[in-house]
C-alpha cells in the first residue's frame, strides 16, 4: 500500500460503532522539544492520523495559539530536518500514519526531491501545505507522488462549487474540509450551510472528508459527524499540551459518549 | 556607460514581454518569480479581485475618476526640480522627481487612492492595510476618508512607538489603528495580521497593499497604480531638456517607488536603471534589508522572490534606518530585473544615507524622507565613478516623518 492510501485506508478503518475519526495536529517540539518523541506516541495512541505542524516564522493562516507554538519551537532549534530526524530515531515507528502541515517556505528551502525521498524513508505518508494552492502545486506534487506520498488539498466555505470538485480530484490522503472562514483556532461554525458544504465536498470526493479549524467538543464533533469521514483537532490539542494537561484524555473527551 | 543588460535570447524575451504587458502571465509569473501563494480561502477573492482590475481599470469612466483624484486631490503632476548645488558637488546634472510633493508627503498616496477607487467599485464594505513607517497607513486612511470607506489598519507595536505622528495623523483621519503585537511586531507582522483578518471576511473586506508584493495580482496592480511616476517624469525630462535621462535612481525595499519610476523607462534603452537597497549597520544577516543584493529565492507573503531568510526557510530579522526599507521580501518584478540585468542594484548603509540627507537639506533646501535619502546617495556615488551624466532620482517621499530619529542623528 502506497503511503497515501495508507492514510485513506486508516481513516477508512478507524470509523468503527459511534467512534469518529480524528487527525490530531501538533506543532512539533512543542511545549518542550526533548518530549517530542513522547508526546507523538501518546497522539499516536488516541487518534487515528497525526499532523505534524512544521514551525515557521511566518504562519499567515494560524491563529494565535499556533503562532505562539510556533515561535517556540522555532526557538528551541525545531526545522524540518529535526524533525526527520527524529521521526528517524524512533524505534518501534509511530504507531500511526503521520502527514508534515509546513507553509511553502521551510520545504523549498530543504529542497523539494530530497524532502520527498527522505521524509518517505522516515515514515512520513503525506504532506499539507496551507499556502500552497492547487495552480502552484505543480513541482511539489511532482517531487512527492514519486514517493508515493499524500498531499491533502484544503477546500473553504467560500471555495466555488466548481471549484471544490477540482480540489478533490487532486487531493489525496484525504480532503482538509476548513470549516471557518478565517485563521485556525478561530470560533467554529457549524450552521446549516456549514453543513450544506460539508455534504458538497463530501458528495465529489472519493477519498475520506475530515473536516478541520475551530473544533474543540464532543458536541461539535458529534454535529458534525455525519457529514464527514473524520475531525481535525489543532489549536484545542496545542492549548491543553502548553498548558501541561492530559493529551490522551483530551482526544478522548473529543469522542461522542 | 552602457546598459549592462545580459543579452541572452531569453532574457531579451523576458524583457520584450514585461514591457508590452504579457508579464505576468496568467499564473501572475515574472519569469520564475510571482505567482500566487495563499491559503485556499484567499483564492476566490483575489480571482475576484483580477477580474475587477480587468473590468475596471482601463474603462475611461475609471481613468477619469482617478485622473481627477490625482490631479485635484493628490495633487498631481508632483514637480520635476532641478538640483543645481547638488549637481554641482557630484559633477552631474541632477534631477528629482518630487513624490515627496505629493498629497500626505510620499508616492503611497497614488497606490492607495487608486486601489481604495477599485474597492470601491467592488462593492467591498471594509478596507485593512498595513503600515511599517506609517506612510502607507496614512495614505490609506486619508484615501478612504476622501472615499467613505471604513478602514483599519495594522502596525507593529515596535513602529507605533517610533512613528508616533503618523498613527495620529491616521486615526484623525477616521482609521482604526491595530497594535499588531505578535511576530517581529514591524511590518512583517503587520502584513501577516492584515493577511490573517482579510482571511476572516475575504468577500466583504478589501486589503490594500502598499508595495509592490504580494500574490498575484497586487504586484501588477501597484505597479500600474505608481507607473505615474515614471510616466510623469519621463514626459517632464523630455519637455525641459529635449533628453533622456542617462540613469534613473530610486530606493528599493518592497519595490513599490522604483517600480513606478523604472516600469514606464524599461523600453528605453539608453536609460540605466539603479534600485537602491538599504545596507543597514553591515552585511551581516539581520545587520541590513538588501533582500536582492544578499537574498535567497522563497516565499513569503503570498509570492515567490528573493527572501532575506535562514539556511531552514525562516525569515530573517533586518534592520534599517528606514522603517519604509526594513523588510526582508521585495517584489518580484524587481527579482526578474534584476535576473535579466535590465535593472542594476546597489546597496548603501545607514551612515551614507544619513550623509546624503543632511547634504540635500543644505544645498536644495529639501528634507528627503531617509527611504529617498538612500537614492540620493546610490545617485551621488554613481555619479563620482561616471562624471558629467544626466541623473533622475525618484524623491519618493520628504523626511518630516523621519524628525524623531532625526533629533538621535548628527546634522
């Protein structure tokens, strides 16, 4: 199984009974970037697919929560190549299929080739790139299909009809639903059209839906259950890490009783 | 001397193709650089946005309302002056193309009112901007007062406290006035919050970017909108003294100036161009802002150019004297003429800068802004290595915002 399908497959797999499919997201070494390995496995351990947020000193589509974390772990030394490199040293592998969320920017400078081959051999299944829109994904989806690797297309509430069934054809892994009009960590909306939309992108993909931006209860994820293949849970999951509480209990309290 | 344009096929097609409008092309590419690199949200509003400068600028109903706000608002054409004791201590003849003459004291104000009459048109409820020196921000402000448009604008907590006049110059002028206090606290995080709000409304809100960057097509529309200045002086060159100018000078930090200078000047051959970056305290990364002369191709903010930034992709810190230079991207029009050789870029430092202004009040009896001061100086050291030639300078702003780092600085 290529990695990309991989993660397809995974999310495919982990809608058992009422339970909901979660891609967890944090930004990687932070709070502290000696517990990475650690933490990740406890992610690991109460989602389904992990993002690991690659930090940047410029996060244009990322509320404060992520900025702060970003900036922290920019301090600590974290790049992409810390982070292959850790993801490199763990031994057994992480438990589950694991995507790199990194702005354009930090990933042209690794050299995109070299990236895609290395991130491959150390375990990495796909990668989300926020500022990059399907017309500029040419060299990145050359250098990373080679590889067999996912690169999740994001689609918005104000994304064009026409426009989300092209999204989707290209996406692969799965299909980033935003569900706010804004920054990440910014109040979720979950009005009839919100759902509307969701049953649109939904309607043209053929790989999983999860939807993502602002989620943060049960309640939400219950609502909007129904509508998608899976929830994405970023800013929430960094609050709880920075504040020192329980990442496992956290995910878990997200899961519909 | 002669233009040192490498003339490689290529090049020249590259060229050929900037100067009769086939650049950008339809992905909002110069060459390599350009393009349009935003979160998916933002793609439909400036889709929306390129369809509305196609719909609108060239109508002459458009051209005629922003021919009348220029003219009896902004106050245009800004003069062409003759610097005779300038010219006479370089040993040149010296000319100012005087921005600084312009309605709120720079050359923003013909981006901003122009931009603030196609939001307008678009029927956008809300304008944002962002402002490092506060030149952009006041412009903004004074064309969305002029206009009726609510405005808010972002600034670094760091430029608030060191240009103080300007933000309450904005906020009497009706704006809003947001203390940006996270990332670097300067222009770059102003222009990631104004990003970040315009994210938030992209249907209702209009973002009115000062310079020449940005994803496409804010870097054509800028250029369109600051051509006057190019268009103006090369008409004025040539009504005064029958000739072209030998070289045009003007500073560079995003671009936005120089672009307007050098954009209508691209065809003429005979005309060297010099963009003039900001060199800061030395050449130490985070020591200056001289994005082309020691940068690196990236992507930060929206477009793919030259980036002042790290060996891992970050961005990198700079520093000038000029809070109008202090940026580490620059646009990318200027990184393919720079490419092709048709634009030649120099740096100058802090120091020199500051020696260029004190000698242009003493002998012209004009207070250049410290972003124009550095193209006087990058004007008077070409002129001492080619003596006897006939100079342009664009004097994109006066200085009377520069007065509280002025009082720290030797006369």
């Amino acid at each position: 199984m290529l990695p990309h399908e991989k993660i397809s497959q995974t999310l495919r797999d982990a809608r058992v009974g009422g339970r909901v499919p979660m891609v967890a997201f944090i930004t990687a070494g932070f709070p502290r970037a000696d517990m990475f390995q650690e933490h990740l496995r406890e992610v690991c351990r109460h989602s389904d697919v992990v993002e690991l947020g690659v930090p940047f000193s410029d996060p244009m589509a990322d509320g404060v929560t992520i900025q702060r974390a970003s900036h922290k772990a920019l301090e600590s030394g974290v790049s992409v190549r810390w982070i292959l490199e850790q993801l490199e040293q763990m031994s057994p592998p992480p438990e589950a299929p694991i995507l790199l969320m990194s702005y354009l920017n930090p990933l042209l400078a690794y050299g995109l080739d070299a990236l895609a081959e290395r991130a491959r051999k150390a375990g990495v299944c796909g990668f989300i790139v926020p500022d990059l829109p399907l017309e500029e994904s040419g060299p990145m989806l050359q250098s990373i299909t080679s590889q067999g690797l996912a690169l999740v297309q994001l689609v918005s509430p104000v994304t064009p009809p026409e426009r989300i069934g092209k999204l989707c054809a290209a996406s692969t892994g799965f299909v980033y639903a935003v569900t706010v009009t804004g920054i990440t960590g910014g109040a979720a909306a979950a009005a009839e059209n919100m759902l509307d939309y969701l049953d649109t992108v939904r309607a043209s993909a053929s790989i999983p839906v999860c939807a993502g931006f602002g989620i943060r209860s049960a309640e939400q994820v219950s609502r909007l259950s129904p509508h998608v293949d899976g929830v994405i849970v970023g800013s929430a999951l960094v609050e709880v890490m920075e504040k020192g509480g329980s990442i496992g209990e956290f995910l878990d309290s997200l899961q519909p009783a | 001397m002669p233009v040192e344009l490498i003339e490689t096929p290529q090049n020249e097609d590259l060229l050929r193709r900037l100067i009769d409008g086939s650049l950008p092309d339809q992905f909002g590419r110069y060459g390599m650089f350009g393009g349009r690199f935003v979160p998916e949200t933002l793609v439909p509003a400036l889709e929306r946005l390129e369809q509305g400068m196609r719909e609108h600028m060239d109508t002459e109903d458009f051209r005629e309302e922003l021919r009348g706000q220029l003219h009896n608002w902004v106050g245009r054409p800004t003069p062409l002056s003759p610097a005779p004791r300038l010219g006479d201590a370089w040993g040149a003849e010296v000319w100012l193309k005087r921005e600084d003459l312009a309605h709120t004291g720079a050359h923003k104000i013909n981006n901003s009112i122009g931009q603030a009459l196609l939001a307008k048109r678009l029927g956008v409820k809300r304008i944002v901007a962002e402002t490092g020196a506060g030149q952009h921000g006041v412009a903004s402000a004074a064309a969305c007062a002029r206009l009726g448009l609510p405005c808010r604008v972002y600034m670094g907590e760091i430029d608030i406290e060191r240009q103080a006049p300007n933000v309450d110059r904005m906020r009497r002028l009706g704006t809003e006035v947001f203390t940006v206090t996270t990332g670097d606290r300067t222009l770059r995080a102003a222009i990631d919050e104004a990003i970040r709000d315009w994210v938030s409304d992209p249907k209702d809100t209009y973002y009115l970017l000062g310079s020449a960057i940005g994803p496409h097509p804010y870097p054509l529309l800028v250029q369109r909108l600051q051509a006057v200045i190019g268009e103006e002086a090369r008409a004025q060159m040539l009504a005064v003294t029958g000739e072209l100018p030998d070289i045009a000078v003007a500073c560079v930090g995003g671009g936005s100036n120089a672009i307007g200078l050098f954009h209508p000047l691209l065809g003429d051959r005979s005309i060297q161009l010099l963009g003039i970056e900001a060199g800061g305290r030395g050449n130490a990364l985070g020591e200056h802002s001289a994005t082309l002369s020691h940068g690196t191709p990236g992507v930060l903010h929206g477009n793919y150019s030259m980036l002042l930034q790290d060996a891992n992709g970050q961005v990198q810190e700079t520093h000038s004297v000029s809070a109008g230079l202090d940026y580490p991207g620059v646009g990318p029009e200027h990184a393919l003429l720079k490419t092709i050789g048709r634009v030649q870029y120099g740096v100058i430092g802090d120091d020199e800068a500051l020696d260029a202004l004190n000698e242009c009040c003493r002998l012209e009896g004009i207070l250049p802004a410290l972003e124009s001061a550095h193209a006087l100086a990058g004007a008077r050291r070409w002129a001492r290595e080619n003596p006897g030639k006939r100079i342009l300078i664009g004097m994109s702003g006066r200085g009377d915002k520069d007065m509280p780092t002025l009082r720290t600085l030797p006369i």
